[in-house]
C-alpha cells in the first residue's frame, strides 16, 4: 500500500513537469491545426491532467480502503 501512495506522490510531482516540457518542445506555425492559438478547441495539457488526475485520486482512495479491508479479513481470521 505504501508503494500506491509514493506512485502517486511520484505522478502527481512528475507528470505535470513532463507535460509542460512537452508543450514547449515544438514550435508550431500560425495557421497549424495544432496551434492552440489557431484552433481554440484543442485539450491542453491542464485539460487532460485535471480529469485524470481525479480518475486517480479516486484510485487511490480504493486502494487504502481496500487495504484497510483486507487488515481487517487478516485480523478477523487470525483471531
């Protein structure tokens, strides 16, 4: 369970860092398609991180109280 929690202080740290990195690793031309100032409805990095970033909160939620579940089967069955 303490290796859940460090991936998640790991990606929660990381990812974002990766992200913008990403962001600035390509200048693109005026009129491209993928240029955000071009095309207004393309996700940003922010965009996908943020939904994401929840999907994973609520995984990681699951895993302590399934862990804590299984403390308890443990202790119920040992006694």
């Amino acid at each position: 369970m303490a290796i859940g929690v460090l991936v998640l202080i790991v990606a929660f740290t990381i990812i974002p860092i990766v992200g913008s990195e990403l962001d600035s690793a390509v200048t693109l031309g005026a009129t491209s398609d993928w240029n955000a100032s071009h095309n207004t409805n393309i996700p940003t990095g922010v965009d996908l991180w943020t939904s994401v970033g929840g999907i994973l909160k609520v995984g990681g939620i699951i895993v302590v109280v399934a862990g804590f579940l299984r403390t308890l089967q443990g202790m119920r069955q040992g006694a």
